[in-house]
C-alpha cells in the first residue's frame, strides 16, 4: 500500500533483443497519458542525448513515467538480430511538473536513470521538451492549454531479415559494439581516411576503446597536442575525467572551459596529486564527428594524469 505522504520512485530495467519486441510500463493499463513530454525534433534545438537516445516523461493516472530509450543497434551473427535499451523511472504520486522539478533539483533520479553520472544532470534534457495535453474525454487530441505540441516521438524499426544496414555517421558512439573506433571532426561516409588527407584537411580526431557505455581514448587536434579521456557515454556525449599528456593543466574551477580551438572538449575542476595534474570533469561532444577507419594507432589502456 503506497502511503500518500510520502513520494516514491521505481527503476524498472529493460533490456531487449530481438526483431520485435513489446516494452511494458508501470500503468500499462490506462492507454493514454494524461500528460506526454518529449523532444521536438521540429523544435530546430539539438537533442542533448544524440540521435539515437531519448528521455520522455507520462503522467498516467495520478503517477509519472520517465522513460530513457536508446533505440536497437545491430548485432553482428548469421541471422539480423538488434538490441535496445530502456529504463522507466516512475514517480508515485507525482504528476509530470513536479517530476520534472525533482528530477532538476535532485540528480540522484536522473543519473540512476540514464546510468551514469551526469555533470549536467537533467537540465539539458528539460531544456528541450514540449509537452501534449491529453482532453477530458481522452480522445488522444490536443488541448488548447499553454502547453506546445508535439510530433510523437518515433517508434523504433527493426532493420528487414537478411538485411545488413551499413554504418553510418549518424550511428551514435553508444549503440556501438564494444571495439576500437576513431572518429574525425571532418565529415565524411564512414571509409579508409588516409593519414595525408587527415593532415590536408585538419580538423580534430578522437581514438577510443569502448567497453559498454565506459570510453577511453585520445582526443586531439591534428597534428597536435592530445588529451586522454576517460567516461561514460551517451549518445555521441562523453562524461568524465580528462587527463593532459603534458604536464599543463589550467587552473579551473567550476565553470567549463573548451580544450582546444573548435570547444568540442569542455574541461573544469583542475586536480592536482602526487602522479600529476588533470580534469576531474570533462564533457566530450561528439555529434558533429564521423566514424572513419581506427587507424593503425590504438587507443589508451587507461588515462593517468601526466608527471
């Protein structure tokens, strides 16, 4: 028996694998939110996520779903097979206004949710949700209250049986397989990418191991200094530490700062130990860099601050 007084929230763990599947929610059995929040991708704003992951909340019946989505990725074998991932966060109680406050408020929820520890937290994700109004007959169709409308969010296709979809650079880093990759600020089908034409054309380069959503790897400018980097992944975005091969570290605080010219790479919390200097706080945002071959250079093992 839920006690009233108090809010409480679930974490409910899916993970799929299949050609089709079914993803069933806490209150499966009132069809029709009474409140639906999601990105807009008609809204002209960058989703924070990617392209791949998406973050949408329901109020069904007095209680509020919030639904982390990372739509399937291929599964290499004999037979065309995709894996997807959701985690739903139910807040008892709660409609969806005061859950989008909790989860602003306390980055506990939010980063239990996408799993891993978000620097920003649920600010960016809030930042660019539009909200539906279901009517009072529950008809599905708009309300004409405050709220802006909302393209609904697409649901996920598998790719056709004996089927092989080709890589392409708009596949997120986080519905890769585990490997090594690189990828190139340059943009470019995903192809052999020779060293000259790297060095002819510029740009910035990020060599990376993946192992589930954890990523290490070496971003750089081409032809100049590199930075290790070291986190979680989601969507093309990597949160974490990042760790100068020289020993210069600036001395920042709390507020990010680019890396380098083209401000890919945010860096603050300057930390200063017995082995070296670093960033204990790095955001690494890759959305606008495309997957090239790896190169015969490999990524870290592991970054450790620079003596």
């Amino acid at each position: 028996m839920l006690n009233k007084s108090q809010r409480q929230a679930s974490l409910i763990l899916v993970s799929l694998m299949a050609i089709g599947f079914s993803m069933p929610m806490a209150q499966a059995e009132d069809p029709i939110p009474s409140v639906t929040c999601a990105y807009d991708p008609d809204s002209g704003l960058a989703n924070p996520l990617g392209m791949r992951s998406y973050i949408r909340l329901q109020e069904v019946s007095g209680n509020t779903n919030v639904i982390f989505d990372q739509f399937p990725s291929n599964v290499a074998g004999p037979r065309a097979a995709t894996i997807a991932f959701q985690r739903v966060l139910t807040f008892y109680d709660l409609g969806v206004s005061d859950a989008r406050q909790l989860l602003l408020s306390n980055p506990t929820y939010y980063n239990e949710l996408v799993g891993y520890d978000a620097p920003d937290g649920f600010g960016p994700v809030n930042n660019v949700l539009a909200c539906r109004v279901a009517d009072a007959a529950t008809t599905g169709e708009l309300s004409t209250g405050e709220l802006p409308t909302l393209e609904a969010v697409p649901t996920p296709q598998p790719p056709p049986a004996n089927t092989s979809t080709p890589i392409t650079p708009y596949d997120t880093i986080a519905s890769l397989p585990d490997g090594n990759y690189r990828y190139w600020s340059g943009q470019s089908e995903f192809r052999v990418v020779g060293n000259q034409e790297l060095l002819d054309r510029g740009g910035a380069l990020f060599v990376f191991h993946k192992t589930g959503n954890a990523v290490t790897g070496a971003f750089s400018y081409v032809d100049n200094e590199a930075i290790c980097v070291s986190g979680r992944v989601s969507g093309n975005t990597i949160s974490g530490q990042a760790y100068p091969y020289s020993s210069e570290v600036r001395d920042l605080a709390e507020s990010f700062e680019p890396w380098g010219p083209a401000g890919f790479l945010q860096v603050r919390r300057a930390q200063t130990v017995e082995t070296g200097d670093f960033y204990d706080s790095a955001i690494l945002n890759l959305n606008d860099f495309s997957r090239i071959n790896a190169g015969a250079v490999l990524p870290p093992e592991r970054c450790a601050p620079a003596m």
